[in-house]
C-alpha cells in the first residue's frame, strides 16, 4: 500500500500557500500572492500550481496525493452541484456600479474552486479558512479542551470558527462562522467589500481600514504605538468594534473561549487584547463573565494546519500533536501572481 | 410498572404555567401571572404550587409525577451546582442604583429554580424557552426536516433556540441563544433590563417598547393598524430592529429557516413579515438567498410541548406527532399570582 501523502491549500484575500506532508509531518510549503486578474478561474488554477510547485520541493510526484484539504476565505455558493468562493475579497463583481472595488482588478462574481480542483485531485475537502482554523487549534492547539471555542482571524478580512457544545458549526452551505459580516453600525461612512454599510469587516477588516484611511493596518498600528494619537483613535475604535462583535457571538453562542489569530491581530495583541477585553466586560455580566480572549496557539500555520486536519487520518493526530511536526517548516515565497 | 406521568412548567416574564401528561397526551394546564414579589425563591415555590393545581385537575397525585420538564427564561447561572435564573425581565437587582426597573417589585439578582423543583421531584430538567420551543418545532412542528433553523419568541423579552446542522446549541451555562442582549445601537435611548443600551431586546421586546412608550405593545400595534401614523412608525422600526437580528444571526450561523412565535408576533404576523424580510433582503445577497422566515407551527402550546419534549420517552413522540394531542387542551387561568 502506498504511502498517505496530502497537500493543504490555504485560499486568502491576500495571499495564497499550498503545503505537502506525509505521516511524518509537513514536507514543503510555498506561498505566493493570491491572483486577482484573467478569468473566475484563475484562483483554481494558482491553486494546482502551488501544489505543483509545492510537490517538487517535497520531492514527490503530483500524482502520489491521496487527499487535498483545502481552507479558503468565502462565502461559499454551488453551481450545479459544485462548490465555489462568492468572497467580498477577491470577487470585484460583488459591488456592481460601484468604484469600492478598484483594488480587485475583476469584475467575478462567482470563483469556482472544486470543479477546477477535482480535474486534478480526486478526495477535495474544502471548508471555510476559519472554520479549518478552530479544527486545527480543536485538535492541536489551544481549544483542545474546549467545547465552546470561537475562533477568530484579524486580518485583510474578518472571519470567525464556531464550536458549540464541542461541534463544530458549518450550516446550510458551510456558511457559519461568516458573522464579519454582522451589521454593528449602519450610520458608518465604512462599506464593506460585501455591499453591507457597517458591517464588523467594514469597520475592522484590513482591507477596509486601508480603504477608508489611505494607509496599511500595519502603518495605523506603527504609528498609533509610537504616538500618533490619530492613529491610536483608530485602533482603539477597530479594536472596540471587534469587542462588540465578540460580545455579540458570546450572547448568542454561550462563547468560553475566543481564540484570535490572523496578520492585524498577531502583531499587534498586546495592544489589541485589553481593548477588546474591555468592551466584552462592558455588557450584561450574565452572558461576559468568565468568557476568556486569548491568542490563537498554532500561528501563522493555522489554517494550513487546519486544512490538513480536514483530511488527516485520525491515526495520525496523536503523533503530531506531541511532536508538532510544523515547526521548522520552511516556506518558500513565489514573487510573481499569476 | 406504574405508568410514567411527565408534568412541564413554562417560566415567562409574564406568566407561567403548568401542565401535567400521560402517554396519550396533556392532561390539564393551568397558567397564573408569574410572581415578582417576595424572597427570591417565590418563583420556584409558585411552580411547585401550579404543579400541584394542574395534578389535582388531572386527578393525578403529585407523587406519582415521574419527571419534570422546564422551559424557562434566562439566562442561567449556577450556586452551589443548581441552576437559578438570572433573567432581566424578572430580577428587579440586576441593575442596580437605577429606577429602571420600577415594574419588578424586587431586588433579586438570582433566583433558585433547580435546588426549589428538586425538593420535591427527582428528575428535573430545565432549558431555555426557546430551546424548548425549538426541541418542539424539531420533534413536532415546522422544523422536523430542517437542520439550520432558529426558533425566535418575541414576547416580553427576545429570545432565540438555535439549530445548526441538526444540533440545537446549548453553549457552556446552557445561555445559547441569548442573542436578544446583541447590541445593535449604543445611541439608542433604548436601555434593556439587563443593563446594555441598545441591545435587540432593549429595541424591540414587548416589555421594553411599554417602558419606552408608555403604552403596551398590543396598543401600539393596535393603533397602528387603524392608522395612527406614530404607532406604525414605532412597529417599523421595531420590526426593522427585529429583522437586523435575524440577518445577524443567518450570518453567523448559515441558517435556512427562522421560526417565529410570541404573543407579539402571534397577533401582528401579517403585519411584521414583509418588514422583517425586506430588512433581510437588503444585506449581503451571498448570505441571506435563500433564507425563510415563518411563523412557528405550536403556536401557544411551543414551549409547554417544549418542555415535555425535554422529558418525553422516545416511543412517545411518533404518536404526538400524528395526533398532536395538544389541541384541545383546557388551561385553566389562575387569577391571583402568588
């Protein structure tokens, strides 16, 4: 019998990595820009490149992979029968008659992802980026222990993981979790890529905040904390907003635990954790007390990790999580898109 | 074998009841405005009392009850390892040095309902009214074959049971649901019971729109319908509010079908439908296709079969099912409470 090997893929608004592993752990990983120009399917077709790209680092034939697991940014839609991205991020169709979207040079409104994928890869497993990212820390992370876990990445979008009473919550298209775009305050001049006025992701997301400030989260947050008092407002009302919206899925959830994870959230959580902690601890105490906020364990690798979980062997996850093969991996990153 | 006998209690804002049933259905109901004055026990010991009135109008002793299902408002919290309630619309103590909750006639921050029921019965198993209502609506009802569906009561509060991928969600305090204290506008004069400005309960519930207006809800309705423009405004935006938490929550949880029932929907459903879904129309087209809002099927009875659902033995259910042996069912109106 031939060996188990898997690729993961991880589909962001910014950026795009595909990963090989055995039993023995992760065996490659490249990372390149995610496509935003030619037709819908360009996104699936970087995808079967990186894996490529990502086998010949490994050194093992395309051909040798049993399953690919795949955590992609959404929202998720079907078309007959198979399933594809209707992502505020990289669909610039989303908006039409609009110029909100100048950033995504495309006019798609629909990104078919399994289709392309099956045309190479017979076992596809595709979940939402979150949602790979709570199964990841569910099993080797920090929520091990904990049945009712939301996890959270803060980063070009906003996206949240949902476990309750130890399940994990997918939905009628594998949609839950897309609460980023729960409406908080539709008096804003914030829009999100979506069309929602105010939404959470309008109002928080990297991608808006540089929208609507002209400059990048990271250049807000350097400023803020080397005293910029503009910048700091800024902060300071993105992390209450994203406060409110935790709150809002622990009221609704019975949340223990909020785990955060992606790029705005990791540099910056010292700043970010006490803001948040505070507007949780403002609301009704039957509902905040003894509600936790922490940050994400696995890190960078979350959702690749995650998007192996979604196909591993089960026999695989003790090793692993003692062992946490991913450390040491190394990442190769690819300059050009497309 | 002595034949198994199931008495439930229903525990509102406003009133509360008890009913008593055997394998070939409910037997006697009795309702009674529910107590808001005295020790903080007083809740627990009027149920206690109605399960004996509803024993004696079943000509059942109140021994012979096998076990006891509760469907309650909340949220919940625990002393001591026994459920109590800590539920705005009841504890008078929970905002403290203010006149808002001049119509609670206490000052009670906790009340024992779970160490009260248990002095008497055995087997006592207590749920949130709307998890109940929505275990009712899966077993019973409108939502036997959908997985992805929320049970919504508005009523003297807002409360959700929520469902999702077939599992409805009792979070880590068994407050799942609570989604009625999600705060939709912090510049609302809008104050709900448990303390928050603005949230959905504070918006719209029918407790909170008397303290806001100074006239019931059932007034406010009722003028508008005859054409007093003010009350319509006041309906609109409430139904605008109501329909905003429905999105919110189709966004976080990827639901199909939202169930409503309460005694402020129940009289104004064809009034409040097409303005809750034209509110879930206008967000973000990739979550809310699809989505179905309907009344609920139980009606009056939701949570009382609720609460023996949560009880029931299996076997009982295919019959209920086909004979739906609730209607008919004579409740017998206390008047006195206490």
């Amino acid at each position: 019998m031939a060996a188990i090997i898997l690729a993961s893929l991880d589909i962001g608004g910014s950026k795009m990595a595909a990963s090989i592993a055995n039993d023995n752990g992760p065996l490659a990983r490249v990372v390149q820009a995610t496509v935003k120009t030619g037709a819908a399917d360009a996104i699936g077709q970087q995808a079967l490149r990186l894996i490529a790209i990502a086998c010949a680092e490994a050194g093992v034939p395309p051909a040798s992979i049993s399953r690919v697991g795949v955590s992609s940014c959404g929202p998720f839609a079907f078309e007959q029968q198979a399933l594809g991205l209707v992502a505020p991020n990289l669909c610039g169709g989303i908006i039409r008659g609009d110029t909100y979207n100048d950033d995504l040079p495309n006019d798609w409104t629909f990104i078919p992802l399994e289709a392309v994928l099956r045309s190479q890869f017979a076992e596809v497993v595709i979940d939402n980026d979150c949602v790979a990212a709570l199964t990841a820390e569910r099993c080797f992370g920090a929520a091990q222990q904990e049945p009712d876990s939301v996890y959270v990445t803060w980063s070009t979008g906003i996206g949240f993981g949902l476990c309750v009473d130890g399940h994990i919550l997918r939905g009628k298209h594998g949609n839950a979790g897309h609460a980023g775009h729960m409406v908080l305050d539709e008096t804003s001049d914030a829009v999100c890529g979506c069309g929602n006025r105010g939404d959470l992701e309008a109002l928080v997301s990297g991608r808006n905040l540089q929208k609507r400030y002209g400059r990048s989260a990271a250049d807000i947050f350097a400023a803020a904390v080397t005293g910029d008092t503009i910048s700091m407002g800024i902060v300071q009302e993105a992390a209450r907003w994203l406060g409110r919206g935790l709150y809002n899925l622990a009221s609704a959830l019975d949340t223990r635990c909020f785990l955060i994870g992606g790029s705005v959230w990791r540099h910056h959580a010292g700043l970010l954790m006490p803001l948040l902690e505070s507007e949780m601890q403002s609301q009704f105490p039957a509902l905040t007390e003894g509600v936790r906020i922490m940050g994400a364990e696995l890190d960078e690798l979350v959702t690749d990790i995650g998007a192996f979980a979604l196909v591993m062997p089960a026999e695989w996850m003790p090793d692993w999580r003692i062992r946490k093969p991913w450390n040491g991996l190394r990442t190769t990153s690819l300059n050009e898109a497309g």
